[in-house]
C-alpha cells in the first residue's frame, strides 16, 4: 500500500495531502493513515507543504477516549454549499 501511495505522490506532486484521522475506531482508516504518513515521509524532493487528517462521522465519534488521543480539529471547512 505504502509503494501504490508513494506513486501516486509522485506522480501527482500535491501541495496538501488529505488522510484519515490515525486514531479512527476503523482499523482500515488507521492503516491508510500510518501508510500515508509512511509514504510521504520517505519521498526524497517532495513539494508536500501540508498533511491534513479528517475524520469519518460514525467511525470517529465511536472511539473510546484515550488520554491525548481523542480527534480536536483545528479547521473546519464549510460544505453547506457543496451538500
């Protein structure tokens, strides 16, 4: 998983890179996330100027509180036009 990310990386050369919350009650969220943290952290000339994590209503929510842990967004996008 970690080589298909780091191709794509490469190939698209984003400026921000969008992953899931590593804390997520979903296992396969929590795998996507260390494997996209894993794949942008070793790519040699990266142009990667942000990683941002979000998190995925009623898979989030459902975690059990663990001491520094917990998801506390510090940015919120308004979507109400786009919904």
């Amino acid at each position: 998983m970690v080589r298909t990310i780091e191709a794509v990386v490469e190939q698209v050369q984003p400026a921000i890179v969008l992953t899931h919350f590593g804390s997520d009650l979903n296992i396969d969220h929590r795998i996507v996330s260390q494997a996209v943290l894993t794949a942008v952290h070793s790519i040699e000339d990266q142009v990667i100027n942000q990683i941002m994590f979000f998190e995925v209503s009623s898979s989030t929510e459902w975690q059990v509180s663990t001491e520094g842990r917990g998801s506390i967004p510090n940015w919120l996008e308004d979507i109400s036009l786009t919904l």
